[in-house]
C-alpha cells in the first residue's frame, strides 16, 4: 500500500470511531473547534475535509474569519455559507463581520460565496430602507458643508524662539561633551 491510501484509510477509520462515539456517548466532542479551524490551514485536502464534516452554518460563518485558510478550505466553506437561506440576528451580525473576509479570501483564489454576499447585501438594503420614515409635514433639508480648517479649530500660538550667536551655539555644544 502506498502511503497516501494509508492515510486515507487512516482518517476514514477515524471518522467511523467518531460518529462510533458520538453515537454511544451524550456530548463527545473530538475535534473542538479551534482543531478544526488548525485543521482548516492545512494544505492536505483530507485534512480538510475531515474538518469539514459536520459543519454546521454557523461554525462555517466563524471560521471564514480566521487567517491563514487555504484556498480549498474558503471553497469548502463558502460553498456551506452559500445554503445559508436566513439572515437574522446573531446571524446577520456574524454575516456582516464576514463579508470583509470572505471578499479578501476571493482575491486570494476562493470560489464561491456570491449567493451568500447577493443575500447579504440584499438584506443590508432592505434593513437600511427599512429604518427611514419621514412624515410629509416634516421637510429635511441636507446641506454640505466644507469641514473646518485646522486653523478654525486651534488657536496659533506663536512662541517666540530666541537666537543665539554661533558662539553661543559652539559653547553649549562644548558644554555637553
């Protein structure tokens, strides 16, 4: 057997015995998350994978905001934030801290995500439409204005800064030394 179907085989029997536990004991947790997120940098796609099993949405939306993910691995992830259908709440708030990452995660090479941010986007809008009501009796005017200069906002003070002679000048410097 060469090495790589050893290792296959290896991480296989190793998810047999955790969904074997998982299945016998209450709350068994063998690969916690900051593992799986370890596991994430990898560049060995097993390795991924195995932390990939079992995600659940919500723990895909907190590891798309590590450092250090592959390429393959933000795919993987982006491909569980894609069948994200509900943005509320926690949810929505954790989706917006994302957003920044997974846009830089796509200029690295990641696939994916465009449902994910087309959602997010679209609830960003509604939620901003949403929050301005204005009644017709009241009238808004908007008006721009230049910001301040530096000199509006503080006062010169102009300090006097004494001249000495070049005498002076070399006698503090032999002073010093």
């Amino acid at each position: 057997m060469d090495a790589d179907r050893t290792y296959g085989l290896h991480i296989s029997a190793f998810l047999r015995l955790f969904r074997l536990i998982v299945n016998n004991a209450d709350e068994v947790e063998l690969l916690p998350p900051w593992l799986k997120v370890k596991m994430l940098c990898a560049n060995d796609e097993r390795i991924v994978n195995v932390a990939l099993s079992d995600m659940k949405q919500e723990d895909a939306l907190r590891f798309v905001q590590s450092f250090g993910l592959t390429s393959y691995s933000c795919s993987k992830l982006f491909a569980i934030l894609d069948t994200i259908t509900s943005l509320e709440g926690d949810v929505l708030y954790e989706a917006r801290k994302a957003a920044r990452f997974i846009r830089a995660y796509k200029l690295r090479g990641a696939v994916g995500a465009d449902k994910f941010l087309a959602r997010l986007s679209e609830r960003q809008s509604q939620s901003t439409l949403g929050k301005m009501e204005v009644d017709d009796e009241d009238a808004i005017q908007i008006v721009q204005k230049d910001p301040p200069r530096f000199g509006d906002i503080y006062q010169r003070k102009e300090t006097p800064i004494p001249s000495i002679t070049v005498e002076e000048a070399i006698h503090c410097i032999d002073v010093v030394s």
